[in-house]
C-alpha cells in the first residue's frame, strides 16, 4: 500500500511540475507562480533523497539533473527579483548610487528571465513513462522501518549543524536550512499520505515553521550582503556614488547581524 501511494504521489508532483513548466512565460506577470514552481521542486527533490536513503541503488544524481537546472535558473531568477525590492525597501537610498544601482539590477533581471525562459524551453523535464520503473523499485523498499531510518539520520543531521552556530562558519547555517526544509517537506508527506509521523526535528525550537522562516530571511540577507558587496568592487562607482552604496551595504549587514542573532539565540533555548 504505502508503495502504491508514493508512486501517486511522485506521480502527481511530476504531472504539476510539467504544468508550470509549461507556463513558463506566466511567471513574468505573476511571482507567485515562481513561488509555487521553486516550492514544487523543493518538494520533488526531498522526495527523491527520501528514496536515495531508503534505497542506495536509486538512481538520484541521474533523475534529478534536469530539475536541479531548472531549479538553479528559477533560483536566479528569484534572486535578481528580491534585490531590486531589497534595494526598493532600504532607507538609506541616495540617487547617486540607487539610479544606476536599479538600473544595473533591472538589467540583470532582464538577463535572469530570458536565461530562465531558454531553460524551460531546452529541458524539456521527463515524463513519468520515462521514470516509473526506477520509481517502483525504490517505492516498494521504501518501508516504514526504511521511512523512520530516513528521519532519524536526517534529524542527526539537523541537530549537528544546529549545535554552536559560528559566524566563521556561515556554511553550516545554509545547510541547516536546506536540511529543515528537507525535515518538513517529507513530514508532511509522512504524515499526510503515509499516517507516519516523526515529530519535529530534534534541536529544533518549538513552532518550528516560524524558525524555517527566520532561516530564509537570513539566507536571503546574506546573499543580498555579498552581492552587493561584489557590485560595489565591480562596478567602478566612485565619489557620492561609492559612498552612497557603502552606506546602504552597511544598513544590509546589520539587518544580517540581527537576524543572525536571533538565530543563535533561538537555538540556545532549552
């Protein structure tokens, strides 16, 4: 039984994702379709290291490259949307430096769709005629002894990079993102469509959605900090201009600090 339901479910997540695909050109006018399509892959590619864990003989690497680079182009696209409203939003703006700053920005937006657009139209993702003998092999050793194994080492996992976070190792803090992330899709999978479920996870603060959140925002503000860091070297802006944008890099990294604070001191909590 739990075999049959995997399979649907992979099923499924294969068919939405082939719909958004295809409606790629959507994505321009409405973010939430990007939003849902990242989601959508997120899932898709939980599901596959669930299968991984449960059976060492699926074939992951093979069956998740042409999402892994549809998911790279939606993540850029994505990336490129939220500094330009990041720029938007900060209060320190001097035109000397936000005019070409925005307009530098909207450029590579520009670049980041079409790039996204080639991408959806030269990998074409696989149809579920192509993956479901691979999928029913691994779906029926997924058992539940083999689902639960699965969670106990994931959550290990999570406990170990949540241990002592160091801002000397801001590497273990987008791990334990993605690890969380990872926790909670199968979770809900577990718990929905399997009648398992494995409990938060271990280390973890309770309202443990809200903790995944903070993660993002951190993620989001760090990566925000180092491109912007990287312009302000590339970019040849000098005089206000220069100091305009210093001035805004520093109003970002403290944003960055705080939140980073509030990280570790969530998980310091008993």
């Amino acid at each position: 039984m739990a075999a049959s339901i995997l399979q649907s479910i992979f099923k499924k997540r294969l068919r939405r994702l082939r719909q958004l695909t295809a409606a790629a050109e959507r994505m321009n006018r409405q973010k939430e379709q990007l939003h849902q399509l990242r989601v959508e892959l997120k899932k898709w590619r939980a599901g596959l290291r669930l299968l991984r864990s449960a059976d060492p003989a699926f074939p992951y690497p093979e069956i998740y490259a042409p999402f892994k680079t549809l998911f790279a182009a939606a993540g850029q696209l994505r990336f490129w949307q939220l500094q330009l409203q990041l720029l938007n939003r900060s209060a320190l703006l001097h035109p000397a430096f936000s005019r070409p700053y925005r307009a530098y920005l909207r450029r590579r937006l520009r670049q980041a769709r079409a790039d996204f657009y080639k991408t959806t139209e030269e990998n074409d993702l696989p149809r579920w005629r192509e993956l479901k003998q691979e999928f029913r092999q691994s779906c029926k050793v997924s058992t539940p002894l083999a689902v639960s194994a699965y969670f106990e080492a994931l959550g290990k996992d999570i406990s170990l990079k949540a241990r002592h976070p160091s801002r000397r190792r801001p590497a273990d803090l987008h791990e334990l993102r993605k690890l969380v992330k990872e926790y909670a899709y199968n979770r809900q999978l577990a718990v929905k469509q399997l009648r398992f479920d494995p409990g938060p996870p271990p280390a973890l603060p309770a309202g443990s959605a809200n903790f995944e959140e903070l993660l993002g925002q951190w993620h989001d503000q760090d990566a925000a900090c180092a491109q912007l860091a990287e312009d302000l070297r590339t970019q040849k802006w000098k005089g206000t201009a220069l100091h305009a944008g210093k001035t805004v890099l520093r109003e970002w990294k403290r944003a960055e600090r705080q939140l980073w604070a509030e990280i570790a001191a969530t998980l310091r909590k008993p």
